[in-house]
C-alpha cells in the first residue's frame, strides 16, 4: 500500500483543528488550512467593520481569491508526494473549495472541477456541526446555520467526485482521534 492522503474537513467551528493538531501530536504529518491567513489579510485590506460571512466580499477579484486557495492546495497535495511519511492528513482537500463556490452560489471553470478528479484522496472524515462547541471569530464568520448549509455542500460535493465520507462523532478530541486512527487502521 503506498501513501495515504486523508482529508479532515467539515463546516467551520467543528472542531477540525483541534483534530488535526492531536494527528500532529501522534507524529501525522498534516497540512494547514490556508483560508484562514487568506481571509485574515483580505479583510485586513477592506476598510469595513461589517460582520458577513463571505470572505469574497473583502477581495477585489473574488475568482482570483479561489484560484490562488486551489492552487494552495493543489500544492499541499502534490507535496505529500514528496514526504517519506507514510500518512499525511490535509486540513481541507481541493473538493472544499468547489463546495463552498457551491455555497455561495459562485461559477467556477471546469479547471476547478479537473483538479478534483485528478488530485484524489485516500480517504475523507467530515466533523459534522456540533451547536454546542461553535462559535465565530474574525476568520470564521458565518452563522451556525450557515455551518449547517455549509455541511451539506462538503458532503454532497465529496459525493459527486466519488468519495464515501466518514463521519467523525460528536465527543471529545481524544475520542475523535481514536476514531480516526481505527476506521483509518492507523496507530
């Protein structure tokens, strides 16, 4: 069996980070999400104090902004290549990116669509919304509700390009990433 490339994603506030840096602690190699630092110096730049949840209304050219997060991407993917690791877990796979397109009702090039059906992974965990641990920051900007329709649009987008999704329960990190080492098979 040759390299694993595993996805952790789900809306935002599931916990997923906390996840993916227990999967760093057990000695997984993982990469970071990329949005959050997009976002962050997006919003910077917009002079706004208005909350939304579309971090495409702080950019000037909003296709070029989810051209540059799949390229970001693509580039984590391809570099998990390179690693002698075994396993290497992503913090969002290139699907992410056409589903929240999908979310926020954006059209994307058939480049968008290529590179996920190039570009496959191994497996896909989705940490589904949890109410009682959301909440929002200045990176993390939508609503639970929107977390929930978010959701739907990861897992409805992983199905389209073939992917059977395995859902991470509701429970402590810990328990989580017990989970995840057994329906992976991976100590």
């Amino acid at each position: 069996m040759g390299k694993r490339k595993i996805v952790v994603t789900g809306a935002p506030g599931t916990g997923k980070t906390s996840v993916i840096k227990g999967l760093e602690k057990k000695g997984f190699h993982c990469f970071h999400e990329v949005i959050r630092s997009m976002t962050a110096a997006a919003r910077n730049d917009k002079d706004s104090k208005e909350q939304v949840s579309n971090p495409l209304v702080f950019v000037k050219d909003p296709l070029k902004f989810n051209k540059d997060l799949l390229h970001g991407r693509i580039e984590h993917f391809e570099a998990s290549t390179r690693l002698p690791t075994k396993v290497c877990f992503f913090d969002r796979g290139i699907p992410d990116v056409l589903a929240y397109m999908d979310f926020f009702n954006q059209e994307y090039p058939v480049e968008f669509e290529k590179a996920c059906e190039k570009k496959k992974y191994d497996a896909i965990l989705i940490l589904p919304p949890w109410k009682e641990i959301y909440t929002s920051d200045n990176e993390r900007l939508e609503s639970y509700k929107e977390a929930e329709d978010i959701h739907k649009h990861l897992f409805d987008t992983y199905r389209r390009f073939g992917y059977d999704p395995i859902i991470v329960p509701k429970t402590s990190v810990a328990n989580r990433l017990y989970f995840v080492t057994k329906a992976l098979k991976i100590n």
